[in-house]
C-alpha cells in the first residue's frame, strides 16, 4: 500500500513538475526524486496553483474585447441572521468601458451560496445585477464567504464577498 501511494505521488509530481512553473523557473524533468521530495512539491503545488478550472474560465472571459467595471460595492454584511434562514444581496455592476461586458460566470466558494447574474452583454453605460443566495442553515457563528465573477476585464475573476453572524 505504501509503494502505491508513493507511486501515485512520484506520477503526480512528474505530470505536475512538467505541466507548473514555479517562481518563474520551469522544471521539465523528475529524475532522482524521493518521495520526501515529492510531498514537499505536492504540498508546494497544492498551496500556490491555481484551479485549472478557474484559469480556464479567466482566459475564456479575457478572450472577449476587454472592458472596465465597476460595482455598487464588493462586500456585504447581512449583520445577524438566523440559522437556516437563506439570504440574498444583489451587487450592481456598472460598464464604464467601451466595449460590452461579458459576465460568463460567478462561481461562489461553496455550495451554500448560489449565483444569479445578467446573462446578456451589458452595454458601456449600462448596468447589471449579480445576486448571491446564501443559505446559513449548516452554519453558525460567523461565516465568511466568496464568489469569484468571471469578466472580460483585465485583472479577471473579480472577487465579491460577504459577511454574516448566524444565531439560534
């Protein structure tokens, strides 16, 4: 059983290494790596990559003509609420650039908050809603949470955030 996860992390670490860079030095090559080695590189890779889901979604958002936005607010306190009790905030985006703005999606952090966002293409000038349903019912205390917004911006995902203290 140990050689197998061994085995699995020395293959993990090989696709990894060749496919990552890490602090702008490209590796390519495992030879003569230990499994000591590759826990710290598996621990390495874990802390600082990024989902390649999310980079996927980055790049198809900055695919589109770039614009420029701005938002009523990127975080929100729904101060004290009750536990199981679902909430929600609509953020308001506006497109101050010139071209349309693309919102391709909005992935929330967990399963607890659900997006709802303008499917359309917002116009420059024009405005568009991002809404954020959290439900506290598996929560208590104080609970922060996060949905990133893909967009053809520049500097894409946008991260909106929210706050709330769950009693009984």
């Amino acid at each position: 059983m140990k050689s197998i996860k061994i085995l699995a992390i020395a293959a993990l670490c090989t696709f990894a290494l060749s496919c990552n860079k890490k602090e702008g030095t490209a590796v390519s090559s495992t030879e003569n790596i230990d499994s000591a080695q590759a826990s710290t590189v598996v621990e390495a890779l874990s802390q600082d990559s990024v989902n390649p889901d999310d980079a996927a979604l980055a790049k198809e958002a900055q695919s589109k003509p770039l614009t420029t936005i701005a938002f009523s607010e990127t975080d929100h306190s729904f101060g004290d609420i009750k536990k199981g009790e679902k909430v929600e905030h609509i953020y308001e985006v506006t497109n101050t650039g010139t071209n349309p703005l693309i919102i391709s999606n909005v992935k929330p952090g967990c399963g607890c908050t659900v997006p709802d966002f303008t499917k359309e293409p917002i116009l420059p000038g024009k405005k568009g809603k991002i809404t954020l349903h959290f439900d506290s019912t598996n929560f208590d205390g104080a609970v922060n949470k996060a949905a990133d917004v893909f967009v053809n911006v520049e500097k894409a995902p946008v991260r909106l955030t929210f706050s709330a203290n769950i009693t009984q």
